[in-house]
C-alpha cells in the first residue's frame, strides 16, 4: 500500500518568500532521504496563508524510516532551524492519504 503525505501549513501571509524559500530547500532534501516529493504548493489566488506539501511513500513504515533520516541529516536540521528562526510557519498538520484505485 502507497501512502501520501499531506502537509498542510497555515503560514504568514507577510513572510511568503521565506516560506518558498524553505520549501525550495525540501526540493533536493526530501527525495535524498526517500521521500517521493510531489511537489510544494504555495497560496496564489483565495487565501493567502495556506501552503501544502505532498510526499509518497511506499508504506507508514518508509515514513517513519523517512522521518528518522530526516533527524540525523545536518540540511534538514538547517531548514528546520531556519524556520524557527523566521517564524513564518504558524501552523502543520499532516493527513495520510491513499490513493483510490479500481
């Protein structure tokens, strides 16, 4: 069974750019610990402080694997720091989705 990984992000309006600017750095990060990245998504038109990512993964079990790498990988703990720092990510929750097939 595949799983997809929805993060969903209530972020500051005010600090998008530094909110694209942590998701540009999951671009390379994420698919070097495993993770199927299906892309990041920032606010356009409507609201203006919701973001989205998507990550597939093979099973719960490869992403928890995935999350233990992602602890023990010095450019995740940067992009992680950079977050806190900046403050512009003011709420995450995630949602396991699978996909629906015939």
């Amino acid at each position: 069974m595949t799983v997809t990984c929805c993060i969903r992000y209530v972020i500051d309006p005010f600090k998008k750019d530094d909110f694209e600017a942590y998701a540009r750095n999951w671009l390379t990060i994420i698919p070097a610990l495993g993770g199927d990245l299906l892309g990041y998504f920032l606010p356009h038109e409507g609201t203006n402080n919701i973001a989205l990512a998507m990550i597939g993964f093979d099973s719960l079990a490869s992403y928890e694997a995935y999350r233990g790498r992602l602890r023990s990988d010095a450019a995740s703990m940067a992009n992680f720091r950079f977050a806190q720092e900046r403050k512009f990510i003011l709420e995450e929750t995630r949602t396991f989705l699978q996909p629906v097939s015939k």
